[in-house]
C-alpha cells in the first residue's frame, strides 16, 4: 500500500471579487504566471486552460511548440477549479502521472477573496514522491506562484 504524502497548501487574500479572482486566475495566467516555470524549451507565449471539465491546461511557446500540464477536473466558477497535475520528477509531461490540484475562491467580502490552493496525490510520484513535496514546499515553487497571482492585482489596480 502507498503512504499518502502530506499535501502542499498555500492561500493569498486578494482584493477583488471572486469572480474576478477566479477569471484572472484562469484565463489570466499568462500575465502572472512566474516566467521561468515551464518545461518547454523556448519561452511562455501563452498558458491555456480550457473552461470546461475535460479542458486541457498547457503552454503555448514562442517557437510554436506546446507543453501540456495536466486537464480540468472540476470547473465551477467563481468557487472552485480542479486541475491535474502531470509533470513528473524528471520536468516532462508524464500522461499516467496524476497529482491534483485544487484552488478555492472564497469571497470574504465583495472586493476581497482568499484563494486557497492544495497540491494532493503527492505519493504518486513514486519513490520520488518526498523530493517532490520538498520541492513544492520550497518558498520559490507555490508560495512565489500564489505570491505572483496576488500581486498582478496590485500592478493592474
């Protein structure tokens, strides 16, 4: 039997509705996402997630090539997304490797959201599995993504 791996679970307060937190997370990715957090070999032109169960989560690149992540699971805005997470240990999309991502979107107020991320599945990176937490509990890895996703909202206004 695998021994479940403790999840990684971030939250960032942002100053806008839920609905616009959910939007700019979603569609908006590109412009927060940390540049140097991809897998392709030429730099980000676009992050693509599709808005739907079954949508696809990937980068397009400026050569042209395209790096996939992971699929929607869940969609249901402006509350909840569901992701997969399928980059494995080795940096390369692996499409039997599935860990899972879930962000929440809890309106605190009409201009104010905490957004509560939980990386989970951690276990199904095999005997990489603890390598792979420590990885993502480093404060350059989600912390700095949420940190990023928070901050594009102070730089639009």
């Amino acid at each position: 039997m695998i021994q479940a791996i403790e999840s990684i679970r971030r939250e960032v307060v942002v100053p806008v509705s839920s609905e616009q937190a959910f939007e700019v997370f979603t569609s908006g990715m590109t412009g927060w996402w940390p540049k140097e957090h991809h897998i392709g070999s030429a730099p980000i032109e676009q992050i693509v997630i599709e808005p739907h169960e079954g949508g696809r989560w990937y980068t397009r690149h400026e050569d042209g090539s395209e790096t996939s992540t992971g699929y929607v699971l869940a969609w249901e805005p402006p509350e909840r997304l569901v992701i997969t997470w399928q980059i494995g240990a080795d940096w390369r999309y692996d499409p039997k490797l599935v860990t899972t991502i879930e962000i929440r979107f809890e309106a605190e107020a009409p201009d104010r959201t905490r957004v509560r991320l939980e990386h989970r599945d951690l276990e199904r990176f095999g005997p990489e599995a603890e390598r792979m937490r420590e990885m993502f509990e480093d404060p350059g890895a989600w912390s700095a993504t949420l940190g990023a996703y928070a901050t594009s909202f102070a730089e639009t206004g």
